[in-house]
C-alpha cells in the first residue's frame, strides 16, 4: 500500500478555503483516481506541539493500490487539478508518495 500526501505549508498572508477543499476539489481528484483510492483523509492543521501554529494549513492523505496508476491520473487530468488549486488556496502544495512499511492499527 501507498500514501499520496499533499502538504500546504502554512505562510504569512496564505489562504484557505477548506469548504471548497472538501466539497469540490477532492471529490475532484477522488474522481479521477477511482478505485485506486482506498481511504482519503484530510486533516486541518490545529498547532504545533508546542502550542504555536502548526507548519501546514492542510494535509491531505490518500492510499492508494498504485502509486503507478495515480501518476497516470496525474499525468492525464494534472492540468485541472493543479487548475483548480487557485480557486481554495494561495499557497503551493507540496506532494509525496510514500510506502507504507507498518499500516495504522
């Protein structure tokens, strides 16, 4: 199994439209991955443990069956996706995809 994360680093001045987010682009994006898309989770950042504010506005995580298959979807449908991010946030999303060596109990 793999994990498809999308980070956005919180900055001064940055935005976010997390009804947006939610509602309109990651059905976007689910949409386009199919079924390769077992468990989607998208987390708002709350504080850092300190206390201060947290490093990312938003995480978004997505496991998937194929890493493959969801760079095929990126490679055909990135153009709107990466499109539509101007329309929830200023901020520039950082991705990675990651093995998943030990799941969640």
């Amino acid at each position: 199994m793999y994990c498809v994360t999308v980070a956005y680093p919180r900055r001064e001045g940055g935005t976010f439209d997390f009804d947006y987010y939610t509602g309109k682009h990651i059905p976007l994006v689910a949409g386009h991955a199919g079924d390769n898309v077992v468990k989607a989770e998208i987390r708002k950042g709350f504080a850092a443990p300190d206390g201060s504010a947290p490093a990312f506005v938003c995480m978004a995580n997505f496991w998937v069956k194929s890493p493959e298959a969801f760079q095929a979807m990126l490679a055909q449908h990135g153009a709107e996706i990466i499109g539509d991010v101007a329309n929830f946030t200023n901020l520039q999303p950082v991705m990675q995809i990651d093995e998943i060596l030990v799941p969640a109990a």
